[in-house]
C-alpha cells in the first residue's frame, strides 16, 4: 500500500527538520529528486539539509540550487533530524556513509519508483513510473505544497536523465504530459538538455576514444567488450561518474547482443586487484542477471553488475565466457 | 500567410494521384513526414507514390511501411499527378534528382518548419514548429483525415529526431503534449528509439573511432576539428548518412565553442578535389553561417556548412583559421 499524497504533504508541514537523501553513485534522478524536495521544503520555510555520500558530482552543479548537496564531514558529530525524507533509493543501505552521521528521526520518508524497493521507513510511497522525479511531480502537483520553477527544473532533469531522454520502455502517454507541464512551468529544456547530454569534460571524450580503440567483437559480432585499466584512468584524470554510460556505445552496434564492460578498481585492503563489470542485454533471451549472479553479481535481465576478484585480463576472459556458454544456450 | 489546413485536407480529399516527396540526404523528420502523408492518402484510397532522391536509407527500414519509399528509376518516364506534396524541404531544388521525372501536376503543396522556405507551390503552410512532424501532426489533429497508428509511429520518429529526443531549443510544452497523444495513438517509443538512437552499424561505431583518434583541440581547447578522408571512408564501407551527427561529439566537450568536422568528397567531373565541411557553434557570439559565407555555404548561426575545393588537409587549415580569427574577433 502506497502512502497517499496527502499523507506525504502533511509530513512536509508537520515537522521542522529535515535530512534529504538518496543513493550513492548519483544520477540526475537521485540529485533532482532530492533538490525538488529539498526547495519545496525550504518553500514552506523548513530548516534542510541535503545529503550525498558522493556530494556534488561536477557534471550536475548545473541544477538549481545544486549547492546545497553535500556529503557530511567526516569528522562531524551525528545530527538528528525530525524528518528524513529518502529518495529514489532501494534500499536504506544504499544511503550510504552519509548514514554514519545521521542520529535520531522522528519519521523515515521512502519515496521510490524502484519495484524492488524494501518499503524501509515509516510513510512509504513506491510509484509505477520511469523515475522518481514522476512521482514528485504527482506529488506537488496534486497537493497545496508549493511548486516553484526551480523544482520544476530539478523534476525535468530527474526524468529526462532516468527515461534516457524520453527513450525507454516505461517512458508514458503521462510521461510526455508531465514534461510539458514542466516546461510550462518555467523548465529551460534546451539548457538543461545541453547540461545533461551536450557538455563532456574532455576526458570523458577521451575516455571514449579509449574505450573504442579497445573494442572487442566475438561470437559472430554478437558480443562486444572493452576495458579501462587504472593506469588509463589515472592517465585521464577519470573523476567518479565518467565511466558512466559508457557502456551505451557498445550495446549500441546493431548486431551486439550482450555488451561488457570492466573497470579495473583500486586495491582495497584485501590487497586483491578487483574488477566492476558491467553487462547489457537486448534481449530478454539473454538475462545479463543471471551471468552476473555466477560472479556473485545481480540487476536485471537486461542490466547488470557484479565486483569480481582478479586482473583485468582475467575478469575479461572469464565473464566474456560465460557470455558465449550464455549466448549458446540460448 | 499560411493555408488553413481545411484547404490542405480538401486537397487530400479532392485529387486522385499523389506524389509525396522531400529533400535527399533525408532525416527522420523528411522520411517520417512523408510516410505519415502517404499513409494518409492510402487510407483515403489514393493512388500514392513516395520518392526521394535517396531512396530508402537502410537506418530507416524500421519505419511503418518504409518501403513505399523509392528513388524513381533512372530509365523511367517522366509521371504525372493530380498533387505533389512536398513535405520538410525548403525550396523545390532540394527535392532533388526525382524531379527530372516529374511531368505534370495540377497542385503543389509545401508542407513545411523551415522558417527560410521558400514557399514555392500553391498551398503554402510554413509552421514555426521544431518538425514538420509537428504540423502534420497539427492538421491531422484538427481535420477529419484518417489519423491510424502508423501515422503516429511515423510523426513520433519525425519529431524525435527534429528535436533530438526532445532536447533543442523548439522543443515546446506542445512538442510534449503531441509525443503523448503519439503514444496514446499507439506509437511504441522504446521499440521507435531504439531503432533511431540505439542501433548503429558497427562501421559508424568505427567511424566515431577515427574521428576521435583524429580529434585536434586548439585556440585553449575551444576549437574541436576532425576529418574524414576518402580512404577512410572505403575501407570503413561507409553509406550515405553515416557522417551524419558524428560532429556533435565534437561539440560536446564542454571547453569546445566550434566544433568542425571534414569529409573528403568524391572527385567530381571538375577533377578538383573538394570537402564537405560542417560546423557547429555554442553561443550565438560565434556565427558559424558567416564563417561558411566565406567558403560559399551557409546554414544557420549556430549550424552551417560549405563544400569547399581544395585537399583535405589544406580546407582543414583555411577553415581552421577563419575560425581562429572569428573567435579571436569575437
């Protein structure tokens, strides 16, 4: 059961404090959901503080009032809050190191559109929709709580950015609505699409031209893989977030079934090299899931994950196997 | 002053034969706005025929009923219409080769976005939209013409890709509330943009390759160039269409202000050698259209192109330099 709107909204007015948070690794969904909340609480006069483990990725200092994001500092004391309101967060895990900080609250807000979410806190709302952001608009728009252009702005963004530009399954009839509604309300969809899509730190490019100068082709051009090393990374100067999509350019080629991506990580103190692994299907005859599940990885059918113990080289060989035993059994 | 679309809905209506065409090098906004014409007309029981100087481009197969689109044989007679509609193209020459094969027609009607039509024909109706995608849309709306399925498969692709997904200046709260109807009428939009978007031929995949091993930054990093040669382009196999949109990104570092990208072309029977030349520009301080007026092309402030004669390496560095000093000016 969904907690319904006015439930939320009387939250909002009902207590003073507030701690807005959302996932680790942030994306456009995460910090815009959280800054539209965050500047409709401050509408209403509320104190708020907006927490990310990763506080503000450069590439997003563009949205409104981006500044107040911030992880807390490490050497703080825990802060108590009457209200945390989290957002576009699975899992009350996922909030991160920021959680470290956080003492007593009164109320947990968990507003989500992840189905696998795990109903954590005390008013929880868990909406159908391709992002977040959707659901905040639902939210603000049919209740009194007040609606401003910055937040309109932040929702555009949130659903822009988690429907892929208004690309991928789940982007609706109500969708598109909600956009223009948006746009009507003041959001500067060519600005905020060029902040989104059209502006690469020149790393990124470069990081690209890597990433295809590596490509790999196999099983009849059906499977593509590619790599970065530390050493590259370092070479680049790759900030966290930079090898973000990344993996789009190679699930992209139309004869690709399964993409592949790895990214050597930092040796933690196990002092075993470790590889991220991502991996995108396009057919759900291809669950991308269940080969990351082989490496103690998970996700979805058609994207996936998984951390794997070895070198680069090894990691690569090893999964783009299990790839083809998939493509094979298939 | 534009034609009231009653009097484009009665022409539908009131003649028997119909060629529908528009501009070669066509885009998802030409091709789709023709389709959705001529799904039209079909279902009003015309006789319908579709050319385009380039024939159907294997990227758009995907389109509902892509293979009405043809290049009129070369041997054939010239034909006959009771209308011709010209949708998405500026002036008439632009409609290309098929017109050597075009004999008589009783009515011609421009249907069309670009706000430097030149209004040839007898129905004239030039909307301030971001896609002739939009108009139809419009007309289809708002007459009682046939409007099925198809049709708004077809004005989704056009749109979409006019507005690059929903992203350029143009794009309105009404461009929004059209894609919805589209998808109420039953255009697929995961299924639609991933066949615009998310389905390259590995050779464009290569190609983004070279132009990135071939990427030259100068003037602080505000000026981005790439070129493509001949050679290149055989041993790549690449098609008409495939540079297309490579030069965005080029743009797309966020230092960059112009972006220039260079394409080699065939020896024609001057025996000169020439490059096509497209340049692209952030901020409306740089006129990349005046740029080009110097080389004999034009285009749009921040949008422009030449095919200039001379060697590739030699148009490269003239137009390079035209731009070093546009931006020293500036």
């Amino acid at each position: 059961m969904n907690a319904p709107f006015d439930e939320i909204a009387s939250a909002f007015r009902k207590y003073e404090s507030f701690c807005v948070m959302s996932h680790h690794r942030p994306d456009g969904d995460a910090y815009g959901s959280q800054l539209a909340v965050a500047l409709c609480l401050r509408e209403l006069g509320k104190e708020v503080v907006v927490w990310n483990e990763d506080g503000l990725l450069p590439k997003f200092a563009f949205l409104p009032h981006s500044e107040l994001i911030h992880a807390p500092a490490e050497e703080s004391e825990r802060r108590s809050f009457d209200c945390l309101v989290a957002v576009d967060c699975s899992t009350f895990l996922r909030l991160g190191r920021p959680l470290r900080k956080l003492g007593e609250v009164k109320r947990t807000l968990n507003l989500d559109h992840h189905h696998t979410n795990e109903r954590y806190g005390n008013v929880v709302h868990i909406a159908d929709a391709p992002a977040t952001g959707e659901l905040l608009y639902e939210l603000f728009a049919a209740t009194d709580l007040p609606f401003t252009r910055a937040m309109a702005e932040c929702l555009f963004v949130a659903i822009s950015t988690d429907t892929g530009s208004f690309q991928y399954r789940g982007t609706s009839a109500r969708t598109y609505e909600i956009a223009a509604d948006l746009v009507r309300r003041g959001a500067d969809v060519a600005r905020l699409s060029q902040a989104c899509y059209d502006t690469q730190p020149l790393r990124r490019t470069q990081l690209l031209r890597e990433v295809l100068n590596d490509l790999q082709l196999s099983a009849g051009d059906r499977v593509a893989t590619s790599a970065v090393s530390l050493a590259q990374a370092a070479a680049l100067g790759l900030q966290p977030g930079d090898t973000e999509d990344i993996i789009n350019h190679l699930r992209a080629i139309d004869t690709v079934q399964v993409a592949a991506f790895f990214e050597e990580m930092r040796v933690v103190s196990s002092g075993q090299p470790a590889v991220r692994t991502s991996l995108r299907s396009k057919s759900e005859a291809y669950d991308v899931s269940a080969i990351c599940a082989q490496f103690g990885g998970g996700g979805h059918r058609l994207a996936a994950g998984a951390r794997i113990g070895g070198t680069l080289a090894e990691v690569r060989e090893r999964v783009t196997a299990a790839i083809h035993a998939a493509l094979g059994a298939a």
